[in-house]
C-alpha cells in the first residue's frame, strides 16, 4: 500500500493543495484588529467603571412599611439578616461610627483620612466600586491606617429596582474591586440611597433580606449630616450631634462633590466630642465583634489584582487619548490656520497680472513627455490624443513596461495614424522594456528623451490642451528643479470618486499651496510633474529605493538645493480607484513609500544648507501633516461615537461639529481657487465619517508594516478608461490590439 506522505521527498499534491488553501491572516491585518479591539475594550471598562455603561440612577420614592417587621423599623443601623435572622444592633453610648460613601474620591478622601489620623480616629468608608477601582491606593490606605470597609455596590443604583442577578452582580464586583485594592473583602454593606432603619419600607425590606442571604450585614445610619447639600460647616456639625450621650453612625460622604464643608465640619466635631468623652471607632470595634475584613488569597487576589490592572490601564489609555485628542485638534487647527493664510499668499502671488515665474519666461522650448505604461490598453489611446492635442511643442515618449495587452502596439499605430495627419506637429514614440517598475520606466524614458524639460504623467490620464504649457513655465526661474500639477479626479460621478475628489482638491492642492510657499512641498504627483534633466541627473534619477519615487525624488530635489513649485493652471485628469480594494490598495502603498522616504531622507535633519533647511522644516511638517495627524484624526471620531452613547451627548456633537465646520470652510475655499462646484461638498460629512477610517486603516497598516520589517510590492490597479477632458463627449471604443508584445 502506498503511504499518503512521501519520505524524503516532496509533498504530495493532497498535501500541497491543503497548504495552499490553508487561510492565513497577514500581520499587518491582525494587528489593527488587536489594537481596534483593544482599544475599543479599554474605553467599554473606563465607561463601566465611571458609571457611563450600565449604570441605573433610577430612584424609587418611598412606599408602605407594612411587610417589614417592627423590631427592625424600632431598631438600631445595624441589621443582620444573615441565616434567617432579624435582628437589629445599636451603637454603645458614648461610641460613634463616623462612616463615609461614595469615595474613594481622589480629592476629598485623603483630606477626610488626614483628619481622622490627625484625631486618632477610625472610620467605616462603603466605597463604590467603581471609585475602588480607579483609585486602589486610597483603598489601601484606608485599611492600613485602621479604618473598615464596606460595600456600597459596584455603581451606585437603587436596588430595590433591580433583579438578584443584578444585585449579585454589584456586590461581587464591589467585592473584587476590594480585593485588588486591599487584598480582603468585607461582610459590611450599605445599600445606595438608603437613610434610618425606620424608613425601610416593604420594597428595600426583601432587599435587606437577600443581602443577608449572601452573608452581609447591612449598616444604614441614625445621624444624618446630610452634607451632600452642602448646608454650611456650622450645620453639618449641629446635624451630626448625638443626643444625650447616646452612641450612633453617623454618615457623611467622601466623594460625589465638593466635600470641603464635610472636612472642615469634620475636623471640629471630633474634637468638640473627643473633648466630652465620645470615642470614634470602626463599627466591630464599637461592638466589639470581630473584624468585618477577610483576607483574600489565591485566585481570587489574583483575579481581583488583574481587575485593578485593567482598570488602571484603561484610565491611563483614555488619558493618553485625551492628550493625543488635544495634540490632534492643534496639529488639525495649526494645518488649516496654515492652509487658509499661505494658500491665500500663493493665489495672490501667482494670479497678480504682473506675475512672472522668472527672467527667462516665457518658456517655449520643446518638452519631452514621459509616459510609463503597464497594461494601459484601455486608458493609453485618450492618454495620446490628449497630448497631441496641446498648444506646446513636446515630443511624446510611451515606455511600455513589459505590457501583456498590447498597450505599446495600441500606440505605436496611434503614432502611425497621427503621422499622417498634417494638423499633428507632435511626435510620438513608444519604448518597449521587460517589467520591470515604474522607476526603471521613467529612467529609461530620461535617457531616451530628446529635450532637456521633461514631464511625467501616468498613463490613465489625460491634460488639458495647455497643461505642459503651463507645467513648464515655472522654469523660467533657473533656481526651479521641479514642477508640481494640478492633479484632478475625472471619474467623480461615485461616492468614491466625490470622496476622492473632495480630498484631491483640499488635501492635496491647498497642501501643496502651502508648502510652495514654506518651499517644502513633499510630492511631485506621478500624474502630472515636471522636472529640469539637469536636476534629476545631479540627483540620480528615479529611485527604487521606495515606493513612492515621486514622493522620493522631490524630497531629493529639495536635498540638492532645487525650488519645487505648484502650477495650479497646469490642470491633469486622473482615474481615481472605484472600488474600495483598489483604493485601500494605492493609498497603502502611497503610506508606506511616503513613510519609506522620509526614513530615507532622515539625514537631512542634520546637514546645514538647503538639505538642512528642507530637514528642519519639511520632514517635520511632512511627517505631522501626512504620517502622525492622519493617523490620530480618527480619535474625533472614536470620541464622538463615545460621547454620543455614553458622554455629554450635545456637548460632543457641537465640539465634532465645530471641527466639521472648520473643514468645511477649508474645502469651500479651496473648490472656490479650483474653480469647482460646491455641490460636490455635500458629501464632506460623511467623507469624515466613513472614508477617513479607511484612510487610518490604511495608514495604520503601512505603520505596521514598516514596524514589522515586511515589504509591499506594487500593486496594478484595474483601469477602465473612462476619464476624458471636462466636457468633452465619451467615445466608447474597444482597445486596439496588435501583434503580442516581444
């Protein structure tokens, strides 16, 4: 019999076939969803511990007392109920329990424990669990400076509204907080909006009763200060003043307000009754029973300390999100202060009637246009037409870069056609290599192209007549090594596409405005530059050190001491993605070559001259403007689905609105300079609600995977070559196919 593995050899087909299939999640994908779920688990735990998620605050009034027996209503504060029992205990004359509820607060209780040390005095505290779990340190001091605990449940509601499985709940969540905090639990409970014994009535009775059942006893109070009112020092003291000599707990809180009557009142009235003889103790010490506390150890220590833990990481995780929250909202206000009042600078410098580019404009040599093709058979024919459409003389070079679909055959008998035509002064030539990137494309056009300016664009779009004319005159200033585009979104008709559109003419355009005038501008777009052969021979051409080459090339130009400029007039139209998977796929690899270029570019921050300056000014600006603001404006987002389930509901939508509505004046001015109509704005709301998580997604992926070490390839998006000139009528025409490509 044939054994199903083969030893010593390869697999067997069975077996190749299961580890083809077998599913594998990338890291750069389990990551994000680790970090989304954990983050989104560490705000639920802060919304849970701060009374936000869960939490009742429900109070029922009061009602008849028939059903609850008259020795408890004519008893003391201290009822057990436990095993059956109903029985009721008073406080020793002489003996006073203060207790204290609702803390720990971080302000007001070490004040109160301060006092209470000062007078040698001890206390009952029933802590919240919530409070408990936050501040765990003030639990410990508690109980290291001889004061007891209780209970007073996890988040403070009413009782008497809720299920036992509601109230289990409560007690053992207040019951773990204690554990982590102090190492013990505690047999004392103090049921949340409750006051004398005599006010029980016949729903907080079987309350009481269920409490006992699960081995508590319950301690209500007969001294109410009432200091939550906040009624002035000198009345807290008269309301907690016992009579005649009698001994009583007192209740006061720690917690829930400003408690700085209840310190002052308090400091006075132990040594106003310390002087009459009254002793303040915990309430076993007063009765001299045995401790309410109970050590915990094992797993349940354990489990309690891991609470705490968690706990204190979502506190802090929510804090470092507020900073980050804070950081954002300025880098966001800074970036469109900065975009308003720059891009304002460079209209009113560029579009004066006076305006000259240089001495040596206007710019009439020939250019040469560089397109690189890769299966551009749908889009390559518009693409030419276009170019031999314009009003500048320019030669046109198509590198076909080991093509599959017979883009370089679809040219080379466009060029045949058009040579015939005497209306076409323009040459056309076609560049056959084997695949081999985008950047070798672009070299080998360099070196092939007859002029000495030399414009780049993609082969999915198309230029206006007077694009490479108006490319180019930004040269005539001999300082200029390179020329930035006005790239537009053609196909705009989808959500997608309007996104896309929206974030062209304001994220990019307007950006570039700004950074033509702080002389740093980051990226040449692939679709429509420009660049002087002098300056990219001094820097080596396009590299292939990163994924973004125009990216790469520009912060090389800067290095080299060239000007990089913005032509708003030099209008290209581009195919934009139309599918989420494509556009997820482009803007990942544009994250990531971003990100590879300014790590290495890196050294810049240390050289002097115009490498220095473009260090010291450029990287920083780029690296918030386009790596760290992108990646933390989602936060607005996170906060605002917060605020608006758990948070101060109108207080968050004004503040995202606020925001909303600072974008939205940004984007109307920037489609005014464009000269764009406003209706596509109407989408700007939800482009910042659903495609700016996609673009944090993409970004936080690109961040992995440089973190990671992986590497990206480049990925071919699918063209459908519907992008033509605005206005002009669609011709639907199959792509022409030649002989296969050599």
């Amino acid at each position: 019999m044939m054994s199903r593995t083969h030893r010593g050899g390869t697999p067997s087909r069975a077996a190749r076939r299961r580890t083809r299939t077998t599913p594998r999640l990338p890291l750069r994908h389990l990551l994000p969803c680790v970090i989304l779920f954990a983050l989104m688990a560490m705000l639920m735990l802060r919304g849970y511990v701060h009374s936000e998620i869960l939490a009742d605050h429900r109070v029922r009034p009061p009602v008849a007392n028939d059903r609850v027996p008259k020795k408890i209503l004519d008893g003391g504060p201290v009822i057990d109920t436990r095993s059956g029992r109903r029985t009721s205990l008073e406080v020793p004359d002489r003996e006073l329990v203060l207790t204290f509820d609702d803390g720990p607060d971080p302000t007001w209780t070490p004040k109160v424990l301060d006092v209470l040390r000062k007078h040698d005095a001890h206390a009952v505290f029933f802590i919240t669990g919530t409070m408990a779990s936050r501040h765990p340190d003030l639990v410990r001091r508690m109980v290291d400076e001889g004061h007891e605990i209780g209970l007073h449940t996890f988040n403070h509601p009413d009782l008497s509204l809720q299920s036992k499985a509601r109230i289990d709940w409560e007690l053992s969540q207040n019951q773990l907080a204690l554990a982590g905090a102090a190492g013990i639990r505690t047999s004392l409970f103090r049921p949340p909006y409750s006051s004398f014994s005599e006010r029980m009535d016949n729903r907080t009775w079987p309350v009481t009763e269920y409490i006992g059942s699960r081995g508590y006893i319950t301690v209500v109070s007969d001294i109410d200060s009432q200091d939550w009112s906040r009624p002035g020092v000198d009345e807290i003291i008269r309301r907690s003043m016992p009579e005649d000599g009698n001994g009583g707990v007192v209740l006061m809180h720690d917690s829930g307000g400003d408690r700085s009557q209840t310190v002052a009142a308090l400091d006075r009235y132990i040594t106003g009754l310390q002087d009459k003889g009254y002793e303040f103790d915990t309430l076993t010490g007063a009765l001299d029973a045995p401790s309410a506390h109970t050590p915990v150890t094992g797993v349940g220590l354990w489990k309690g300390k891991a609470w705490v833990a968690l706990v204190q990481a979502s506190e802090k995780t929510t804090g470092i999100l507020v900073v980050a929250l804070a950081v954002i909202g300025a880098l966001v206000l800074a970036r469109f202060g900065l975009m308003l009042i720059l891009s304002v600078a460079h209209a009113r410098r560029v579009r004066r009637r006076a305006f000259r580019w240089g001495p040596n404009g206007p710019v009439t040599e020939p250019v040469s246009v560089l397109v690189p093709a890769y299966n551009e058979a749908k889009c390559i024919e518009k693409t030419v037409r276009s170019l031999v459409a314009g009003d500048h003389p320019i030669e046109v070079l198509v590198i076909d870069d080991g093509s599959g679909d017979g883009t370089a055959d679809i040219v080379e008998e466009l060029s045949r056609e058009l040579a015939t035509d005497p209306a076409v002064r323009h040459d056309v030539r076609v560049v056959r290599q084997e695949n081999a990137g985008k950047p070798a494309a672009l070299n080998r056009g360099i070196a092939n192209a007859r002029h000495d300016l030399i414009v780049m664009m993609d082969g999915d779009t198309v230029f206006e007549p007077s694009t490479v004319r108006e490319l180019v005159q930004p040269f005539a200033d001999p300082r200029v090594g390179a020329v930035a585009g006005n790239a537009k979104v053609g196909n705009r008709d989808t959500l997608i596409g309007a996104w896309q559109h929206i974030e062209y003419v304001m994220g990019f355009n307007l950006d570039r405005r700004m950074y033509d005038i702080l002389r740093c501008m980051p990226t040449i777009p692939g679709a429509v530059g420009a660049f002087r052969r002098e300056a990219l021979d001094r820097v080596g051409g396009m590299s292939e050190d990163t994924l973004a080459e125009d990216t790469d090339i520009t912060m090389a130009m800067h290095r080299d001491g060239w000007h990089v400029v913005y032509a708003e007039k030099a209008r290209a139209w581009t195919e934009a993605p139309e599918s989420v998977q494509q556009l997820w796929s482009q803007r990942y690899r544009w994250s990531y070559g971003t990100m590879q270029a300014i790590w290495k570019h890196r050294a810049a921050l240390f050289e002097r001259g115009a490498s220095g300056r473009f260090g010291r000014v450029g990287l920083p600006l780029v690296s918030l403007f386009m790596v760290v603001a992108p990646l933390l404006a989602p936060l607005f987002d996170v906060f605002l689905v917060y605020g608006l389930v758990f948070g101060p509901t109108e207080k968050t939508i004004a503040a995202w609105l606020g925001i909303l509505a600072v974008q939205a004046v940004c984007a109307a001015y920037a489609f005014h300079l464009d000269k764009e109509r406003m209706t596509h704005l109407l989408s700007l709301p939800l482009q910042q609600l659903l495609y700016r998580q996609l673009m944090y997604v993409v970004l936080l992926q690109s961040w992995i995977t440089a973190l990671t070490g992986g590497r990206l390839r480049w990925q071919k998006l699918r063209r459908t070559g519907a992008v033509g000139l605005p206005g002009a009528q669609p011709q639907p025409q199959e792509p022409k196919t030649g002989s296969p490509v050599a």
